[in-house]
C-alpha cells in the first residue's frame, strides 16, 4: 500500500468521518485557523501594567496617589501560569509523557499497551538495554519522564538551556475526556485567577476571543466574566493594549509624564475649589483627579515601546534571544506564545492560555503528528527558558480534548520515526500534564520515599492495556475535577493548599488526606 505523506504542521486536517468546519472552534481544531484575527484596543483609563522594573519615578506627590487610585504595581505576587491547549484530541501518554500503573510512571504497561500508545516494542520504555541493564527510552532530565524520542521533549530541550532544565520538575494526570468537543471544562484560568492570580495590565489572557480565552471551556464553577481573558496571539494585540497617544511624538517620555502630572495637578486644584456636600459630586471629582493619575502612571510605565513588544525583547527575538528573527516571522504559533509569555511572565497579566490547533492528526502516519508536537514542545520550551532568563518562577499546564490511539502499523518514513501511526480518536488514553521552573532549583517533590515521590509525580494511572483507570483519582473521569486537581497543585505551590476548600468550596477531591495524596510538589514561594 501506499503511506500517506505527512503533512506540514500549518496544513488543515479534514477527515470524511468528521463534521465539516462550522464555527470558528472547529476552524482551529482542524487547524484551518491558527488563532484570532481581530486586534481588541481597551481604553486608555482601563488599562495599567507593571513591568518589573520602573522606566521613569512619578513626582512623590502622584505616587503617593497610586494607591489611593487603585493602581497596581506590584502584581498579586502569585506564580506565573500558562496553559497550552491542544485543540483536536493529541497525544499526550506514552510517547510523550510517560504514564505507568499504580506505581507511578515507571511501573510499566504492557507491551500491547504500549503499542496502542504508538511506541512499537523495541521502543517501549520497559525495554532494558542488555549493556547498562537501563532503559534507552526514558529521559528524567526535567523531573518528570518522558520518553526519549518525544516530540514535546525534543522541542523543549531545544529551547531551554541546560541550567534551566535542572530547575524544571513536573507531574502527569492520566485523564480520561470526550474527543473533539468544545464542551470539555479544562480550561483553569477562572480557577487560578480565583487563587490569587492577578496581573497589573489585566487578570486573564488567552489567544482565543472566547471566555476560557481557548479552545476548551472553563470549569463553570469557577466562571468570573469580570475577568474574562483578553485575547492576545500576536505582539500587535499586545502593543495595541495600551495607547498613549500622540504625547510622545512630540516630547520624550519625561516630558511628557511631567506634562501629565502638571495637568492632574491644575485639575486637583479646580476641583478642590468647587464646593459641593453631594457625595456623588465627590465621587465624580474622585474619579477625573484618579483618570488623571492614571494617564501619568501610564505614560510613566509604558512610554517606552519596549516595555511590552515581544518583538523588542533581546531576550524572545535576536541573536541571542530563544527565537531567531527568521523563525519569529515565518511561525505564527512562536509569535502567538512569545505575546502570552511576555505579559504573563512579566506580571502584566495573572495567567494566560496558548491554542495550538491541528491536533486531531490520526492522518494514517505518524510524521503529522510529529511534527505538530515538535511545534508545540518548542512553544513550551520558549515559556520555560524566557521565565529563566526573568529569573521568575512558572507553572506550565498542558491539555488536550480527548487523544488517539494507533493500531500497531509502523510509520518507518523519516518524520515517522519508526512508531506507530495514529489511526483514531480514543479517550481513553487521555493525560494532561504540568512543568514547573523554580529559579531556586529544581521543585521537589512530596513523600517520605522514592515509592512514594513516584506515586505523587502521577496523579491517577492507566490500566496494562494503557487505558485509564477512572477510579484511580478524581480527575481521572472528571474534566472539572482534573481542573481542580490543577488548582490544587497551584495552590501548593505557594504553601496555600489548606486555603484549597476555601477558593473551591464545593470541591470533589476529598478531605485533607486525600487532598495531600494529590498534590505533587512542596511550596516552591
């Protein structure tokens, strides 16, 4: 038979067993779409950003308005956190991230059940090489497992340096959910933006105009529409968040933050001469002296266009920045992830999600898929080392809906790799997983053994034959509670995790034993 070619990470996947394209969900999914295309400006008083690191001193006077004014900056202190959403069903177990029975990720599958994660038996990470009694197919250089020859790994070693791996920890969550449907609740952006999570520009952002801000839904428990993500998948939506009109044509940023300041100053003098005992009148003056102090702090944060063009950034784009000049122009998905990871790494924003579509790839080959996840693996890579080099700490989530599964024919082209082709949709063999930077060293893990450590770093696990096993945790056979598990983990993060009942007060993971058993790693802040 003839093999199908594989086909470029940029091509539109169509099957004939699936619904034709409809709404714009189904568009990404398929990959006909890459993200948004509407670039969304916000008024000048609406937006106000902090950027780690000040540009100008505004006179002491307006600064000790700041407060009172309700700008923010010094952010919500809490851990950056971004998203990855896989719109299509991709792969994620096994040939990725390693997932394991009860024992953790290296209590090993079966080799049939290997063979349906698309690792053929001389790849199957159980496999000993005969010289070092060791297995050629597992990679623990960031904590969690992967197999050696994955794709996301790849990708992401490509991106990171050496010292920013030894400082990467993660754990994977077997998780059973429906293929190729919006209606799966995995998005926690609502969820961590409840914890705390807050940026000086906005709370949430996402790369789709959707209120998860991607392509899965949000756990509607956690739903708050007075921060729904504001849409970024390219530096022009993040440059055109803030405007500072034509001031600073005319005069350098310091003039034109005194000019700002001067006219706050007149105003707050009118307005105290005006003599009024009506408290909305009060409450009027209040808020033009506050717009005021607002348009300075402003003008004073981001006069300079650098402050939060992605493309400005020595550290995202240049010779020594982690994309070249050429691969930032010509890749649509790197300029989409290096806008969510300025904003959010930098604190303007609490947390964002990535949607990379395409990944409903069971084309009959392997390489498609290959490929799609290489992408992807460098956009996770990106994340982690920028959050390095801002010596700021990071947790990247990664979900999909639903997964696919192979049925043993090996792909034995090039980009194939000698694995298995994907040749359906199967939920069954789900995961998501989490990566955590800690500029202070790698995150360590709870437990009082290595037994135990292995169970906590996989949270649920699979059945010999790979499926998952829905009684294994909470989040094995619930979305909802998959995203909770999230919030958890978040949580733990900073020593919060007994505040956990509290931000999530119908929660359904259980009480505080169970609760340890699901949470991975010790306080990191």
């Amino acid at each position: 038979m003839t093999r199908p070619k594989h086909l470029h990470p940029n091509s539109p996947l169509l099957f004939p067993d699936h619904k034709k394209p409809m709404t714009r969900r189904d568009f990404i999914t398929s990959g006909l779409r890459t993200g948004g295309h509407a670039v969304a400006g916000l008024s000048l008083f609406s937006l106000f950003a902090n950027s780690n690191k000040a540009h100008a001193t505004l006179s002491p006077d307006l600064e000790a308005l700041r407060a009172s004014c309700g700008i923010n900056v010094a952010g919500a202190g809490k851990i950056p956190f971004i998203s990855f959403d896989l719109a299509g069903g991709a792969n994620i177990a096994g040939s990725n991230v390693l997932v394991g029975g009860a024992g953790g990720q290296q209590d090993f599958l079966s080799t049939a059940g290997y063979n349906k994660l698309g690792l053929p038996g001389d790849m199957a990470p159980s496999i000993a090489n005969p010289a070092s009694g060791l297995s050629d197919f597992i990679n623990t250089e960031l904590g969690l497992a992967f197999h050696s020859d994955s794709p996301f790994l790849r990708g992401i070693i490509e991106k990171t340096s050496t010292e920013t791996r030894a400082r990467i920890n993660g754990a994977v969550l077997p998780s059973r959910s429906d293929n190729d449907t919006s209606n799966n609740p995995h998005n926690p952006m609502y969820a961590i933006a409840a914890a705390g999570a807050d940026g000086s520009l906005m709370p949430l952002i996402g790369s789709r105009n959707s209120d998860s801000g991607g392509n899965s839904m949000s756990a509607t428990n956690f739903i708050d529409l007075s921060k729904r993500p504001t849409k970024i998948d390219r530096p022009s939506d993040v440059t055109g968040l803030v405007d500072v009109g034509d001031l600073f044509n005319l005069l350098s940023q310091q003039d034109a933050v005194a000019v700002m300041e001067s006219i706050q100053r007149i105003s707050a003098q009118k307005l105290a001469s005006v003599n009024s005992q009506v408290t909305r009148d009060d409450v009027i003056k209040d808020l033009v002296n506050c717009g005021y102090v607002k348009s300075a702090d402003l003008a004073d944060r981001f006069g300079d266009p650098s402050t939060l063009n992605p493309l400005l950034d020595p550290d995202i784009v240049g010779p020594a920045g982690i994309f070249t000049i050429n691969e930032f122009d010509a890749e649509a998905e790197f300029q989409k992830t290096a806008s969510i990871m300025k904003l959010v790494v930098n604190g303007f924003s609490g947390a964002g999600t990535v949607t990379m579509g395409g990944f409903d790839y069971h084309t009959g080959e392997r390489g498609t898929g290959e490929l799609r996840d290489l992408r992807a693996g460098r956009c996770m890579g990106a994340c982690l080392e920028y959050a390095a080099r801002r010596n700021m700490p990071l947790m990247m989530y990664v979900f999909s809906d639903g997964s696919v599964a192979s049925n043993g024919r090996i792909d034995d082209s090039v980009e194939g790799r000698g694995k298995g082709e994907w040749t359906g949709d199967n939920s069954s063999t789900g995961a998501s997983f989490f990566l955590v930077f800690n500029p202070a060293g790698k995150p360590q893990l709870t437990g009082g053994n290595a037994d135990q450590m292995a169970r906590q770093q996989q949270i649920g696990f699979m059945r010999s034959d790979a499926s998952v096993d829905t009684a294994s945790a909470p989040s094995a056979n619930n979305v909802n509670l998959l995203v909770e598990t999230v919030l958890l983990n978040y949580m733990a993060l900073h020593g919060e995790q007994g505040a956990f009942s509290a931000v999530a007060p119908q929660q359904g993971l259980g009480n505080a034993a169970m609760l340890d058993a699901l949470t991975a790693f010790q306080p990191i802040v």
